[in-house]
C-alpha cells in the first residue's frame, strides 16, 4: 500500500513538472515572439530621425502594423553603422562617407533613402583670432575632423579648390564631435571641420570664421537612411513603412520649426538657439534614390579611393535598395 501511495505521489509529482515546463515554454514563446514585433531604430544627434522619434508618426504607423519601436542612439554616423552590421539596429541614418566606408570594408548593409541635400549643414571653421583668413592659409595647419565625415569630404574639396593639395594639411582625427570641439577651443587645432548642430554650437558659443561660407563645391551634403540587410530582406514592407513615416514627420517638420526646435533642444539637451540655427538652414524631406542620387555618391567613393580614404573602388549600386 505504501508502495503504490509513493508511485502514485511520484506520478503526480512528474505531470506537474511537465505541466509547468509546457507553461514555462508558452511563456517564453510568447516572449520571443513579443520581442520579434520591435523594431530596432538607431539615431544621431540632431539629424532627422531625432524628428521622427519626437513626432510619434513611426509608432502610430508600426502599430497598425502591430509592432514597437526601440530607439537606440549613436555618437556619430561610424557607430550606427556598426549597430546595423550586428543586428543592434534595423535600421538607421548616417552621412554618405560612413555608408562609402562601411561598403569598402566589406559590411552588410542597404541604402534605402536620402534626406534632402543639406550644403549649408557642414562648414570648415577657423576661430576669428587665429588670423586665418583663407583656405590657403591652412598650408601646413592642423585641421580637426571625424576620418571620412561628410564635412571632412568638404574640407578636401575645398582645399583642392583654393589651389592646394590634401597632403598640405596635417589632418588631426578625432572620435566625436565633442573631441573636435575640444581640440578647436583649447587651439590644439587650426581649424575645425565639423557638422550640425556640432557645427552651429561651436558658430553660436565662438567667434568663429566660416571658411567655406557661400562657396558651392558641388556637393549636396545628404544624410543616408540604411537597413540592415537581412531586415531588408525580410521585411521590405516595414522599411516602406519607416520611410513613409520619415517623409511624414518631414512634412511635419519644414510647417511647424518653432515646435521642432524646442522638441529636438529638450530630446537632446542642446541649447535651442543651436537648434534653431541648425534647423532653420535646411528643409527636411526624404528623397527615394535616383541615380543621380548614386551617382554623386559614387563621385564620393571614387574621391576617397583617390586619396587614399578607402583602399579600392567600390561600386555603391551594389548596395542600393531599388532606383526610381
């Protein structure tokens, strides 16, 4: 009797395990498969999607599609882009010289869709009692930038066009924007190389020279929207769906600036007199790629290839979405 009292004990004893494990498993399932309807987006200071995270349009929109939205920030362009190579990040924003890097290096990635082009968004500055009064008088100067940065490609550009050539720079190069900023007050630099709201910060709180004011290189200066590739893959209808919901808050943006300044100034802690003068130069709106849109980039990759910025040629086609 004791006997079977034990078996019948021990009986019940395993169904409840088995019981338990199944619930275990449903909840875990349930987690995973929770954690399936987020999507990942990365973001930088003071460019766009820092919009487009304020404005609650993506959430709105994903969650008709029932998913949520993760924001991940990045201290520049460089980083994001590694975020979207290990799957940290669906998908996220970064200026054309990190996308021209990042291909030569062999990373997984897609272009997906451009800002509107933003020339007036980056400058070559030099402080006002440095008595630097042109680009030619940075022949032999010390001139800070992010390696391969959109404003380190004006830079270039610029000193090609006053009649130098590149090896007549000493090029400093830093991590951030905040080192740069650094660099350029405390004059271990010459001249600062540097983009908003980097660039309007350091021209509101300075005596400051802009270099490179007025001046067309033929450069368009655009952010690039990038997927991961596998997301993209995937999930093609999703990056439609961020992408529309980017051109939304866009519209959004380019009608309501006074708004968007104290949105993006409190988001980001940064002095809304710097926002303002960031936000105020530019117009906001997503443009679908074109190949005029790749061809400029593919000027970029060919100049950086040129001098040296990236070992071999590259063909930035390869790595575009679709074309319209």
């Amino acid at each position: 009797m004791k006997k079977t009292k034990l078996t019948l004990l021990t009986v019940i004893t395993l169904v409840l395990l088995v019981l338990t494990a199944c619930g275990s498993k449903s909840k875990d399932t349930d987690a995973a498969a929770d954690s399936d309807k987020v999507v990942k987006i990365g973001y930088q200071k003071g460019n766009t999607i820092n919009i487009l995270k304020e404005s609650g349009y993506l959430e709105k929109n994903l969650k008709e599609k029932g998913y949520k939205v993760e924001w991940r920030e990045f201290s520049h362009g460089g980083t994001l882009l590694e975020g979207l190579f290990t799957g940290n990040i669906d998908f996220g924003h970064a200026a054309d010289g990190s996308g021209i890097t990042a291909q030569a290096g062999n990373k997984p990635f897609v272009y997906v869709g451009a800002d509107k082009p933003n020339p007036e968004g980056i400058g070559l500055l030099v402080l006002k009692d440095s008595g630097i009064k042109n680009i030619k008088e940075l022949k032999g100067k010390k001139v800070g930038v992010l390696k391969g940065g959109n404003h380190h490609y004006l830079a270039m550009l610029a000193v090609e066009d006053a009649g130098l050539k590149v090896d007549d720079i000493e090029w400093v190069y830093l991590q951030d924007a905040s080192q740069l900023r650094t660099a350029f007050e405390t004059k271990a630099i010459d001249a600062l190389g540097t983009y908003d709201p980097f660039f309007a910060g350091a021209e509101t709180d300075l005596e400051t020279v802009n270099l490179t004011e007025g001046k067309d290189y033929d450069y368009p200066n655009r952010t690039f929207y990038y997927a991961n590739e596998k997301f993209n893959q995937q999930y093609p209808e999703l990056v439609e769906v961020i992408l529309d919901s980017i051109a939304e808050s866009d519209e959004w943006a380019n009608k309501n600036k006074p708004e968007v300044v104290k949105l993006v100034s409190k988001a980001l802690g940064i002095n809304e007199k710097v926002i303002e003068r960031a936000i105020d130069r530019r117009t906001y709106g997503l443009d679908r790629l074109d190949e005029k849109i790749i061809k400029t980039q593919q000027a970029q990759a060919d100049y950086y290839t040129k001098v040296g910025l990236i070992p071999q040629k590259i063909n930035v086609s390869e790595r575009v979405k679709d074309t319209k």
